[in-house]
C-alpha cells in the first residue's frame, strides 16, 4: 500500500475548502436576472402559486442539506481515525434515534404537501371568470393559436390582454410536445385528439418567451413560441389590426387590399406562384389550420420559423433561399428561390403587418 | 432430464425447498406480471374500438370490402370447453405426477399423455378460433380489441405450446424409463409450469370472454 | 503455510488449468463471469461516457454546429439507454456476480450455466444496441421513447426497432439473472446464515433482484406492444386507430420508477459495507436498513405517475402520486441517517473506498432532496423536463450509483486480483471526479430553474445559459480526466500493484476469509456462521486468524464447463434480430431452432464431463 505523502495530505485539505468556496459561488449565482425564461420570477397568478409551492420546498430542502451535510463533514472530522486507535464502541443502533429520524421528515414533508394538495385544486379549478378561451396546437415544429371568440388563427406569437384570464384548451396535430412560458406558466403537455388544460392571468406587460418541452423530433429545440402580454388597447389594435390582414387569392378584386409597395406586390404575386398557397393562408379569420404557419401578421411577428428565428428580413431571406440549411428536417421544401424572388417575397411578408407600426421599432424577447 | 450441479440437488438448501423449484416458482411469479400487463391492456381498451367486430355486441365492420353489421364475435360455448379441457389437464397431469411418485410408471405414461392431448385440443381449439375470428373480419389489426385480443391470447397460446413441448419430452423421457421416483422432481416443475398456464387462462376467460 | 508470496504463485497456478479464450467462453464460474460483465460493463460506461463528452462539447456555447441535430438527438438518447442499461446495471451484475456466492459462503450460484447464459445475452443485446450506429440509425427518440413520436409514421427508420431488439433482448438477461440470484440468495447461504445475517450488499441484492423480476415483464410488454405497431400495423400507441401515447408512458414508468430502485439499491449494499469497515464499527440500524430496502422496493411501485405531471391527470391522481413520492423519502432518509450513524462514534479510515463510499452519501443527500421538490405537482410543472431534473438524475445515479459502485471496485479490486490499487492514484482520482461532478451537474439546477429545457441541441446567445453550460464542458473533461485516471490505475496495478493478502481492509464478511484472488471452488471448507458480521465475529472468538492457504481442491466437485449457454444465448438474440429489419422470418425461425436446440442439449448435458 502507497503511504500518504505530504503532497497528497495538502490536497485533501485545500480541496474541501475550494469545493465549498465554490458551491457558495453556485449558489450565489441562482439570480434569475439575465434569464428571459426564468421560472423563478413569475408574472402569472398560476406560475405565483407553483412558485409559492418550490419556494416553501427549497427552503425546507436548504435548511435539511445544510443540515445533513453538516453533521456529515463535522463527524468526518470529529471521527477521522488515527494510528493506534483502540476499536470504537461497537454500536448497534439506537431505536429511539430511528423513531427521530422516522418522524422529523415526515412532519417536514407535511409542510411541503399541504400547500402542494392546496395549490394542486386550485389550480385544476376550471376559470368562471369570463377568460379567453385560446386553443393552442403543438405541430412539428411550430405553435399554433386559435382564438374562437374572434374567429382569427395565428402562429408562433401568443398575444394576451392583461388582466383577463387566459384559458388555453391544448391539442397535437402530431406528436406529444409541451407547453412551457415559464414565467406565466408550468408545463402542459398536449396529446393528440385530446384536450389538456391550462389558464393564467398576467397583470405585467410584457413579452414572455416559451419552448416546447417535451422531446419531440429533430427540432424539438426550434419548437419555440412567445406570448404578448398587452394592456386592452393594444390588444385590440393587434386583433383589429390581424383580422384585416387579407389573402392574396384571386377573388372579387375589391376585397383583396393591395400591398403597400410594388416589390411586396411582386412578392404576393410569387406568393401564389411558387405555391406558398398550398401551405400557408395569409388571412388570420376563419382560417384552417394548415400544413405550414398561417402567416397573417408575419411582418410584425418576433420570431418566424417556429417560433425562434428572430424577424428580420435577413432571416426571412435565408429562410426563404433554403429552409433545410436553416432547420435541417423541417416540412418545408427547398423552393429554389433566386435571391430576386426571395427579396420581392420578404418584403410581401413584411407587409402582411397586424398592427402598422413605425419600421424601427422591432419587438424583442426582453422577458420584462 | 439432468441438470446443474450436484449442488442444486443434494445438499441441504437454506429454505428447506428444492433449487430447482424455487427457481420455477420465481420464473411464474414474473410471469405473473407479464400476463397482468397484457390482461390491464386488454382492460384499458375494452369499449375502445373505433369499428368492430366486437366482443358482445354488434358493431359496423369491414366484411369482404363493404361495412355491414357484424354480430358479436365470441362463440362462448366452444371457449368453455376448451377451458374445461384445459382444467381436466391440470388434474391429469396432478395424476401423472402422483404416479411418478409412486414409481407407478403405466400411471405416469397414461395420465401424462392424457395432459399432453388435451394441451394440443386446447392449442387445436384456439387456432380454430382465430381462424373463425379472421374470417368473420376480426385481423388482428383491425380494431383496438382485435389487436390485443390477439396479442394477450397468443401470448398465453404460446406459453401452452411451450408446455406441451415440455412435457411431451417428459413424456418421452418417462416411456424411456427415465423418470423413476428419485427423478419425479423433473415432472413436477413442468407441472408446476402448466398449472401457472392454467390459472392464467383462468383469469383470462371471464375477464375476456365472460364479463361484459 | 501459505505466506503471501506463495500465494500470489498459487494464484497462478489454480487457474494455470483455464486459461485461453475457449475456457472463458465456456465458463460458468460466477467468478470469471463477474469479471466478463465488469469488462464489458465498464467499456460500454467509457464509450456512454464519451457519448457524453460529445454531448457537452456542442453545448459548451450558444448555437454551436459541432453535432448536427440528428446526431445529437442519436447520442443522447444511446448515452442515456447505455449508462442505465450497458453501464450502472452490468456493473452492479459483476459485484451480484462475484460477491453474492463469496457472502454468503456458497461454492457458485444455483444455475451457473443460465449465470452465463444472461452474460452472453447481455452481450449480445449491448452489441446489437451498438450496432445501429453503423447504419447511422442508433435510436434518437430518447431513453424513454415515448409514443406517439415512436410511431411508424413519425419515425419511420430503424432508430427505434433497434432501441426495442436492443432493450428485449437486454430484458432476457436481466429477467435469467435475477431468477438466478434470487434463487441463490434464498437457498445456498452456508448453514447459520439467517436472513438477518446476511451482509447489506446481499440484501440490497436481493430486493434488486424481486425488482427486476416484477418490473422487467412491464416493459417486455410495452415494448412488444410497440413493436407490434410499428412493424405489424396495430394501435396499441397510435391514435388514428383508437390508441393513446399515455398508456405508454403509463406502461413505461410502471417498469421505469422501479428501474431507477434497481439501479440505486446495490450501490446502497455496497455503501453500506464500506462505510462499517472503514469506520471499524457495524452498519448502524442493520434492521432498519433492511426494512427501509423493502420499503422502497415496494413502495416504488405505486409512484410511477410521478414522471407524468405535467400530462394533465387531474387533481386526484396528481395528488396520491405526490403524496406517495414524499412518503418514499421517509425510508430513503432513514439510510441516510443510518449511513451518518455509522461513520459516527467510528474511526474512520481514510483509504480510497471510503472516499467514495463517503462522496456517495454527500451527493446521494443533494439527489434526494432535489427530488422531494420534484414530489409536488405544482413544483414539478416547472421542473419537469428541464435542467433540473437533469441535475436531480445525475447526482443519484452518478453522484449515487457510479461513486457507490466505484467504492467497490476500489473495495473489492484486491480481492478479484490479488493486487491493491495504488491508493495515492486513487485519491487522485476521487477528487477528479468529485470535482468534475459537482462542476459539470451543479450548476444544471441553476439551468433548469431558469428555463432551460431538457433534450435540446442548442440554445440561443440571448438565453442567458452560456455561462454555466461552458462551466459545465469544462467540468465533464475533468471528469474524463478522472476516468482516464482511474483506468491508469487499474493497468498499473494489475501490472505491478502490491500483492493483496486475503483481508486488506479486516473486513466483516466471508469474501475476506479466502485467499485474493479466491480458488475456483471459493471455500475450501463450507464456512458456518453464527452472526452478522461473520468475520468480524470470528476474530472477537478466535483473535487473529491466519492467512488461508491454498489447497489442491481434489474432492471438491464443481460444474463443468459449457458451450452451450453462449450457443442458447446466440439463438436468443438472432431471434430478436429477425424482428429488426422489417421482420425476417427466416431470421426468427432459425434463431428460435437453435435456441430449442441449445435449450434440450443443456438440459441433457451430462453433470460432468
């Protein structure tokens, strides 16, 4: 056997010391600032409860680790053996002691279930405050929303009023995903020809960015969505503003309002042409759902290509010139655009604006 | 059939059983939960169909490429038969066994064919079964109770062929004079294996067959 | 008579008479085939372990394009599948394998040639698990492969009927071995081995075997269901035809919760005979570990909903799961203490077992409480699927079994070799690794509480995450670092490491009464016990005991070898095979005849020859 050299006693000193040194830097850095999708600064009556619940339950599982451990590392010191030592007291066991240790966690597990079964039936209580009923469809690799009340159906972008409750009925078209704007909500997951669901109501402005969570394909990480939280006005304007967006398919000429400029003119007449049509609708009322985004509303989206890709017209661009390189596995094909037709396309896109809105603004993922 | 080591067979074992024994009692008691899978799956989609043909009730199914109305599929008497041809085998072979013991080998040879005979009726009346099943439009991918109909029953069909293979090798190793008293171990964990087949179909027969 | 140089010379010679590749291929001594899985285990660990790498590598910055999606989704789901099924589980069969007959005092398990059978089938399962990566379709869907992505449809390649073929046939394996143990446990302990006396690492065995056996005919089920659906048009999964993804998941977990039992409870056994010896004071609360074991056990049978909550349930179901996952933290505590009670009032040896024997119950606490917040429902919709739970799993399987398990290794390396680790290289490789733990999996809580999924390839510069992802890459090539120091070691030592005497550590169990490496017959003499802590107890009744000697073994009879179990095992996995590529009946037909023809010669074998 190796004695213990004094380079090695060093070690097993110091290491300790940078170990905790460091699980305290660890811990300090838990600040949920600097994480647009925090769970740990809710902004929903909903993710408040579930964050009352982890909040009581990391406390509790604080006070025990530091507990635990401590008398851990305290009787590795205390106890550490030394050459010559006689043989220690031959213990059994102490049935008191596991009566102590039996008892101590369970009453501190009520503490942790007792809210837990509270905030459980709250929360599964069905919303009889007039909310707005969203219904919400997971597809391969994009969100899609449905809002009955007004007939309108759009993608990637979730906009909500404040102050109302939001009662989202979840559905698949494909497989199972989830759910997850952590800061207005836990996750739900959404099965196919099932409807699973979830409410909120948010008082904070603001744009709150989401993921799917569950593992869903290829692009599972791309399965992204944001949700807008806006005070009434403007959430009326967008709705107003969406539901004017009209389709660029031949009808009677006076319902299908141009484009504001000749170049997007081009671009919805390619719209049509390179059979945009077949996947995409571009008018949000009344609109099925399709195999691809309805697209009404894109030029002021935050993201486009499910939820991810922030809007520019650079992105829109390289989505456009080859989806694949962008999303490798996605549905939509590599159309063979040249960059002529892609431009005249983008700029069609940005058009197809929910709310006309000064052309420097550009709305971001802050969080807050 | 000779087995292991000598350590399996003669030195005192800790619980008292035998080795082999014990392992067969332990091989039935997962199996047990392989069957309970497959009969809770069998639950789970009963009145789950989309079409039939169904169990106890008249469905619309698909019948020669046009849907019609299909009567419900089960032929009760037929089952309870074989069932009851299945129970008679757990006893037959109960006598065999008791021959063997007894070193009655005429006993052992008649009773133990008896069990082997009624296993392949058993066999015999469910591949029948299926056949009339498949014919009258239930495939086995054609509805939810077709397709674990099919699997839970074919699971168990298989388990009865694996048993009648063992213990037709008992059998034949019994007429060969192979199985004296000392050796009446080796049929009684096949017998052990069949009677396990036996309560499983015992289960499965009115949970399937009889409840509604 | 024997001193320890005559030892190590009689090492050589007990097995100069089995040496060469056919004799390990024919063996059925649960010694050799103890270190089969323990080599095998640990070279499917290495390569999980560089899976992992890879994993962390393309993570280490935001939207880097090191791995492309496709094959990231391959390696985390084979990383996954391998460290449980190809890693934690075969390397808790090589200490079932060689310790469990060696405590309690037997010659061999109770069917050494199906003890063969379930290594070759294990193999064989690993192997062809592997193998999808040569056809670039190694399973993606990830470790738990829910339905409905797992459907024909959405994954039309081979990538999930190799993850079913793989897993089926790894089923047969572990369902051979555990009747195999279960039975050995129970009837060949040597005369006065009452259940309550038997060493911790053969009870904990022993409720991990009752496990395996409940638990593997679940998911034997659900994965014929679904290979069912995939290849023979059914709707088990499938909901155009009436089929619901959520009996998936329902089936799975049912198998799955016990599983994560299976994996945890033979590093508590082995736990819980390192931290007695080297506190040189018995296991505290012996009965309440073993009632607490059998708790678990059965207890973990009725959670398994708690990996659902976030598919809408409903408050009820919600409820009694939640309730139930907190209720199994009360025995799990209960160890926790006992382990703490019984380094208290000890000496306490440092030497490298007890190093990790001691990381284990430090990292286990951080495991299992991270768990109990996941128990609540309204916690978990937060939790679940994210970092954190990735975080919650790895520090008690890693931080858990793998620290447990490495505790044996160094525990009991001098006995199945006759050499001693070097203990300074062994030092150096805990802190490596509890270092490069704690970097890499630490700050994944952070992660997750701040919005990080799980499964994703990348992540955007604007998330925030970078930071501690970097932190986390650099933590997992420490602890490669500490692997290829680990390795080092082994090599070394069996090269030119000390020679073992028969007790290096004054253990408490029968494995330290018989020479390092033991004879093939393991006791020359069947030992007789009259209390826990066999060893211990001798020595307090006959003061120091001399080193065995090893004797010629002319009487002892022992079970010959066989080719027929690895013949029996190869028809097994050719008839799953035939399942694999678009169901060859051919395949299937021959591998069911050579398995019946492998069955009937072993069964007809002659005892000896």
């Amino acid at each position: 056997m190796a004695l213990r050299t004094p380079s090695l006693r060093r070690i097993d000193r110091w290491v300790p010391a940078v170990c905790v040194t460091l699980a305290v830097l660890v811990l300090a850095g838990c600040a949920p600032e600097g994480y647009p999708q925090t769970t740990l600064a809710p902004k929903s009556d909903f993710a408040e409860l579930l964050d009352q619940v982890f909040r009581r339950s990391f406390q509790l599982a604080t006070i025990v680790f530091f507990l635990v451990e401590g008398v851990l590392v305290w009787a590795l010191f205390r106890f550490r053996g030394k050459p010559g030592d006689a043989e220690p007291a031959q213990t059994h066991g102490n049935a008191m002691l596991e009566v102590v240790w039996t008892v101590i966690p369970a009453v501190i597990l009520v503490f942790i279930a007792i809210p837990t079964i509270q905030v459980i039936f709250k929360t599964a209580a069905v919303p009889t405050d007039n909310p707005l009923v969203i219904e919400v469809t997971g597809h391969q690799w994009w969100w899609e929303f449905r809002y009955p009340e007004y007939n309108l159906v759009t993608a990637g972008d979730m906009h909500v009023p404040l102050g109302r409750t939001v009662d989202l009925r979840m559905t698949t078209a494909d497989v199972v995903h989830s759910f997850w704007t952590p800061q207005l909500a836990g996750k739900r997951d959404v099965f196919p020809k099932r409807d699973n669901r979830l409410w909120f109501r948010t008082e904070t402005p603001g744009v709150y960015p989401g993921q799917c969570a569950e593992f869903c394909g290829t692009q599972h990480t791309r399965m992204a969505f944001q949700v807008v939280a806006q005070d009434s006005a403007s959430f009326v304007t967008w709705r107003e503003g969406l539901a004017a967006v009209s389709a660029p398919a031949p009808g009677p000429v006076d319902s299908a309002a141009p484009p504001p400029n000749p170049l997007a003119a081009q671009g919805q007449q390619l719209f049509t042409a390179k059979g945009c049509v077949g996947c995409h609708a571009v008018t949000a009322v009344g609109a099925p759902t399709m195999t691809g985004p309805n697209l009404a509303g894109v030029g002021d989206r935050t993201h486009v290509a499910g939820g991810w890709l922030p809007n520019t017209d650079e992105n829109l661009a390289r989505w456009l010139h080859n989806p694949q390189a962008v999303k490798v596995g996605v549905l939509m094909p590599n159309l063979g655009l040249t960059d002529v037709e892609i431009t005249a396309l983008v700029a069609y896109l940005r058009s197809l604006r929910a709310v006309p809105a000064p052309p420097a603004v550009a709305l971001t993922a802050a969080g807050n | 059939m000779a087995h292991d080591t000598a350590h399996a067979m003669h030195p005192p074992t800790a619980t008292g059983l035998d080795t082999r024994k014990l392992a067969i009692w332990t091989f039935i008691g997962s199996e047990c939960l392989f069957f309970a899978t497959l009969i809770s799956n069998y639950l789970v989609y009963k009145g789950k169909s989309l079409v039939g043909p169904l169990p106890h009730e008249t469905s619309q199914c698909l019948l020669h490429g046009q849907m019609t109305t299909c009567e419900p599929i089960f032929e009760i008497p037929l089952v309870t038969f074989g069932t009851a041809v299945l129970l008679f085998s757990s006893f037959f072979v109960v006598l065999a066994l008791n021959g063997a013991q007894r070193g009655n080998r005429k006993q052992l040879i008649g009773w133990l064919s008896a069990t082997v005979v009624c296993g392949l009726f058993f066999i015999g009346m469910q591949v029948y079964e299926f056949r009339h099943f498949y014919h009258k439009g239930l495939g086995y991918t054609t509805n939810l109770f077709g397709s674990s109909f099919y699997t839970l029953t074919g699971f168990h069909g298989t388990h009865v062929t694996i048993g009648v293979i063992w213990l037709a090798t008992v059998l034949v190793l019994a007429i060969r004079g192979k199985i004296p008293a000392e050796k009446s171990l080796n049929l009684e964990i096949a017998a052990l294996y069949w009677h396990f087949v036996d309560v499983v179909w015992i289960v499965i027969f009115p949970v399937v067959y009889l409840m509604r | 008579m024997a001193t320890i140089a005559m030892g190590h010379a009689g090492a050589e010679a007990a097995y100069a008479e089995k040496k060469g590749l056919w004799s390990w291929i024919t063996t059925v001594d649960h010694k050799r085939i103890g270190i089969l899985y323990g080599v095998s285990a640990f070279l499917f660990f290495l390569i999980g372990g560089l899976e992992a790498l890879l994993l962390r590598w393309q993570l280490g910055a935001p939207e880097k394009t090191f791995l492309s999606p496709e094959l990231y989704n391959q390696l985390f789901t084979m990383h996954g599948t391998t460290m449980i099924f190809l890693g934690v589980m075969p390397l808790s069969a090589m200490f079932f394998n060689y310790f469990i007959p060696l405590q309690i005092g037997a010659r061999d398990v109770a069917f050494p040639r199906l003890n063969a059978y379930s290594y070759w089938v294990f193999l064989f399962g690993g192997l062809i698990l592997n193998a999808s990566f040569l056809f670039n379709a190694a399973p993606d869907m990830g470790w738990f492969a829910y339905a409905n992505l797992t459907s024909k449809q959405y994954s039309p390649g081979l990538n999930v009927d190799f993850w079913i073929i793989g897993l089926q046939i790894l089923g047969i394996a572990s369902l051979a071995a555990a009747v195999n143990f279960f039975v050995t446990i129970l009837n060949l302990r040597a005369p006065g081995m009452k259940m309550m006396r038997m060493p911790m690492f053969v009870w904990m065995s022993l409720i991990t075997q009752v496990l395996l056996l409940l638990a593997f005919p679940i998911i034997t089920v659900a994965l014929v269901l679904l290979m069912l659906d995939r290849n023979f048009g059914t709707h088990f999964f499938v909901p155009s035809g009436g089929g619901d993804p959520v009996l998936w998941q329902h089936l799975f977990w049912l198998f799955g919760h016990p599983e994560v039992y299976i994996l945890i409870l033979p590093a508590f056994g082995v736990v819980s005979e390192v931290l007695p010896v080297f506190s040189r004071k018995p296991l505290f609360g012996y009965a309440a570990m073993v009632f607490s074991g059998c708790f678990i056990a059965f207890l973990g049978f009725g959670v398994w909903s708690h990996h659902m909550f976030s598919t809408g349930m409903g408050p009820m179901a919600d409820t009694v799961f939640s309730l139930g996952t907190m209720l199994i933290a009360i025995p799990t505590g209960v160890k926790i203490f006992n382990w703490i009670g019984t380094v208290w009032g000890g000496s306490i040896q440092f030497k490298t077992p007890m190093y990790f024997a001691l990381g284990f119950v430090a990292m286990f606490i951080i495991g299992g409480l991270s768990g109990v917040m996941h128990a609540s429902p309204p916690a978990d919709l937060q939790q679940t699927d994210s970092y954190f739970i990735v975080a919650h799993f790895h520090y008690v399987l890693f931080g858990g079994s793998i620290f447990g398990l490495t505790a044996g290794a160094y525990y009991w390396f001098p006995k199945m070799t006759g050499r001693m680790l070097s203990e300074a290289l062994g030092k150096v490789h805990f802190w490596l690794m509890f270092i490069g733990f704690n970097l890499t999996f630490a700050p994944m809580h952070i992660l997750g509480l701040n919005g990080m999924p799980r499964r994703v390839y990348t992540y955007s510069a604007d998330m925030g995450f970078g930071f501690w992802n970097a932190i986390e890459t650099v933590g997992s090539l420490i602890l490669g670092l500490a692997f290829l120091v680990f390795i080092i070691n082994i090599l070394k030592s069996l090269r030119s490491g000390a020679v073992a005497p028969a007790d290096p550590w004054h253990g408490a169990t029968l494995e330290w009464s018989i020479p390092s490496p033991p004879q093939e017959w393991n006791f020359a003499v069947e030992p007789t016990v009259d209390s826990r802590d066999a060893l211990w107890e001798l020595r307090r009744t006959k003061g120091v005991l001399p080193e065995p000697a090893r004797v010629s073994g002319r009487g002892i009879h022992l079970p010959s070898p066989s080719y027929w179990p690895i013949v029996t095992a190869f028809g097994t996995a050719l008839t799953l095979v035939g399942f694999l590529m678009h169901v060859t009946l051919w395949v299937i037909l021959a591998g069911v005849a050579i398995t019946m023809f492998g069955i009937f010669s072993w069964a007809f074998e002659p005892a000896d020859h």
